[in-house]
C-alpha cells in the first residue's frame, strides 16, 4: 500500500507539474503574440474624395496633427505589408497597406488589429494574409466595417475549421489520461490480487476435508508405530545413558531418525565427541558415530537408564520425539484444541502403560473438560490423599531454563481432562508441585504454576516452547 501510493503522489505531481509548465510557457507565448495595437488602412482616391491618402494626412485624422507623419513612418518603415512590398519612401503609399499608429491615436480612422510578431503587418489572429498584390488587408477590427477596394466589397475571411489546442492543454490533458491508467491500473491489480486470493482460500477450502482425512490417517498409523518400534526406543535409551553417564548432562528429550539422534540438553557446556552442537541447548550425534549397548524394550532386563522416557509424536524431519516424564516438574499442562489435548494425554498414557504398567493413575474430572480414556492395563485408583509426604525431588540444576525443571521421577500419575478450579488447582499443587507427594499431573487445559505448557493446534501438531519444538502426535 505505501508503494502504491508514492507511485500515485508521483504521477499526479508529473501531471501538474508538467500540464503547470507548458501552460505557463504557452500563456506566454500566447500573450506575446496577442497584443492589440492602433492601425490604418490606406484608402483609395475614389474612398477619400479624389485625393489619395499620405502621411500627412493620415497624422491629421488619427492624431490631430499633420506634422507627426514623421512617428508614423519610423513605426512602419520597412514593414513588411501583405502584398510583400514595404514602406521605404513617405510619398509612396498603396491603398490597403496596413499601417501602425501611435498609442494615442483616436478617431473614426483608427481601428485595432493583433500585432503578428516579427516584421510582419499587424493580421487577424497573428496570421499571415494571402491577399494578392493591390488587394486590401483586412485587420480584426472591432466596431467597424472591413474597408472596400475599387468600389467593391473586398471577400469576407473564411471561418477556419481548424480547431487550434495550447500545448499545456494538451499536456495536462495527456498526463490527467495516464494518470487515471496509472490509477486504475493499480485499483485493477490490487482487486485482481484480491480475486485470486479468494479463490486460493476457496479452493482450499475445498480441499481441507481430504487434507484432513489424510492427516488424520497419518496420525493413527503413528501410535501402531510408535507401540512396534522398540529399536528407536533403544536408541533414545542409549543417548541418554551415554550423555549422562559422562557428566551427568540432563537430557529433556531426543529425536530419533535415519540419519542420527538430536537430544535438547540442560547445559551450556560444549558437546562431547562425536556429538555436534546445533545451538539453543542442542545436541546432534550422527548414525554410526556411536554404537550404544543393547537395551531390552519395555520392562524386561535391567532397568532402564530413564524409565519415564516416553513417545510424543513425530517432528518435522520424520524423527520419532521422545519426552523425559520425570522432567516435567510434576505438572504438564497442555492448552489449545481440547480434542488434540486428549490425543496428547492419552497418548502419553498409551507409552506409560507399556513402559511402567503398575503406576497407579487417578483422573480428577472438571466441568467441560474431554472425556479421557484410560488405557486397561493401567491401575487406576479412585481415591488419592493430596497430603505431602516429603520432599522428593533433587535440587535444580544450573544450567538453560530447561533445567529450572526439577528431576521428578515418575511414582503416579493424575489425569485432569480440564481446566483445574482454584480448589483443584490447590490439589494439584500439593501432590505434583515441590516438595509435594511425588505425582506426575497431566492435565488437558491451564493449569497455573505448571512449568511445562504445550499448545495443540486442531491441526494435531502441537508446540513445546521451552524445546522450540514442534511435533504431530498420534490420534
């Protein structure tokens, strides 16, 4: 829109500027070449009473004094007159020659005629007369009767039917037309953009219920493939094992792909080998750069190095996320879409039942909230006391903000299908918050004071600000 407007500011200031100029210099013109000034036409003998006209005798008519001639042969000598010839001798007068006055010439003599510029004779509109040689000029007059030649009526001037247009109009003019183009062409465009756009949006539209039948089958296929792949889950393992095994380095979650492992870490230090550091607290180890030990999948074998460690969805390169549960600093609030919301909640749930099966699960049921379905192999209890039973969690670590989480570890779990009430909120607090009884909240809306708030788009992706991570989740 701005641009818009500087081409329009423009184009009319070159109209106006342009259109200004070349009246000014056409006015002008126009002005010089329109001055008005006293003339005589030289009479024949027989219009003058027998005597033909001279100097002193037109002086005497026009100016009340016979010995002024002389003023009126230095305004006319050398003139050029219509039939060619000019005035070079005061006796040699010719009837019809135009003759110029003083400017205090009066009388029934004394007519007024537009001065042509140059050397010419004074002619009617600044024109040159095509009067053959001995035929009588004829001025423009006002108030008089065109003089006769020889007794008869000299030929009226023809109208002429050439219509004669200023320059500066006809600059004016042409720049007014450009700039209505210049205007409706950019009115055009914008509304032709405008039309396009609608249309976009329209057939969109159009086509958003295949688009999300596709995205919807995409998510489902997700939890089949997140319940049958062990090995990405053993990587994840292994990374895990292997950054906190050296320096106790807190990993908050991996993504796990073809081509390697990224893990979001709670640490400003530099990445040991062969880990690379991709920047905002992350870190890339490339496949086959590390080979980490055998891990036995859910429950079986030695326990794992992070059993809280579950599947959240995929990211935006394909890579399976998995989440650190015991880093959630006891309360997971996830806002946005309350349908996504669920998927999220049961989901995690879905990982929790096959990882850690005997964690007790209570649901605190709000008003308005999803319905959420607990998967069978969970214990759910009915009761919970939301009594503290001490201080369970390490203290924080330095580091990013990620690490103002506490180390939490996964003792149960409280489902909240929605926004907590002040009462419920208080709830919450004392079983998940610090120094609490060790509960792990997930709850489906705002929960203040949580540390960790996902938002779910009806898209089914879902964002996790404090990883700068986006991931689509299973249905």
């Amino acid at each position: 829109m701005r641009r818009t407007a500087v081409v329009v500011l423009l184009a009319v200031w070159s109209a106006l500027y342009l259109g200004g100029a070349a009246l000014a210099a056409d006015g002008g013109d126009a002005a010089g070449a329109a001055d008005v000034v006293k003339v005589y036409v030289v009479r024949t003998a027989e219009q003058n009473g027998g005597t033909p006209d001279n100097l002193a005798l037109i002086a005497a008519r026009t100016l009340g004094d016979g010995n002024r001639a002389g003023e009126i042969f230095d305004l006319n000598r050398g003139r050029a007159q219509a039939d060619g010839t000019a005035l070079t001798d005061p006796g040699d007068l010719r009837p019809g020659w135009i003759l110029r006055l003083p400017e205090d010439a009066n009388g029934p003599d004394v007519q007024l005629a537009q001065e042509s510029g140059g050397d010419g004779a004074a002619q009617p509109d600044g024109t040159a007369s095509t009067a053959p040689d001995g035929a009588g000029t004829q001025p423009f007059v006002q108030g008089s009767q065109p003089p006769t030649q020889q007794g008869s009526q000299a030929p009226t001037q023809q109208a002429s039917n050439t219509i004669v247009l200023p320059l500066g109009a006809v600059l004016a003019g042409l720049g007014a037309f450009l700039l209505a183009l210049l205007t409706a062409a950019i009115v055009a465009r914008q509304q032709v953009r405008r039309l396009f756009a609608a249309m976009a949006r329209a057939i969109r539209r159009l086509g958003d219920p295949v688009r999300r039948a596709r995205r919807l089958r995409f998510r489902t296929s997700l939890a089949a493939a997140f319940a049958g792949d062990g090995e990405s889950l053993r990587t994840a393992h292994g990374a895990v094992a292997e950054l906190t095994a050296r320096k106790g380095h807190a990993v908050h979650a991996v993504s796990v792909d073809d081509a390697g492992v990224t893990a979001w870490v709670a640490t400003a230090d530099a990445p040991p080998a062969p880990w690379q550091d991709l920047g905002e607290a992350r870190w890339r180890r490339p496949a086959g750069a590390f080979a980490p030990p055998a891990q036995p999948a859910y429950g079986t074998g030695p326990q794992l190095p992070s059993p809280s460690l579950v599947a959240v969805g995929v990211d935006e390169q394909g890579g399976k996320v998995f989440v650190d549960l015991s880093r959630l600093d006891g309360v997971l609030s996830v806002t946005g879409d309350p349908g996504v919301a669920r998927d999220v909640v049961q989901g995690l749930l879905a990982e929790v039942a096959r990882s850690k099966p005997a964690v007790p699960v209570a649901v605190l049921q709000t008003t308005g909230g999803p319905a959420v379905a607990l998967p069978g192999a969970m214990r759910r209890i009915e009761r919970f006391d939301p009594r503290p039973a001490g201080a369970s969690a390490t203290a924080r670590e330095a580091g990013t903000l990620r690490a103002a989480a506490r180390l939490h570890p996964l003792e149960a779990l409280l489902v909240a299908s929605g926004t907590p009430t002040a009462q419920e909120a208080a709830d919450l607090l004392a079983l998940c918050g610090p120094g609490g009884a060790g509960w792990t909240a997930l709850v489906c809306g705002d929960a203040q004071g949580a540390h960790w708030r996902w938002r779910a788009a009806p898209d089914g992706s879902v964002e996790i600000p404090l990883l700068r991570l986006t991931v689509t989740v299973p249905a």
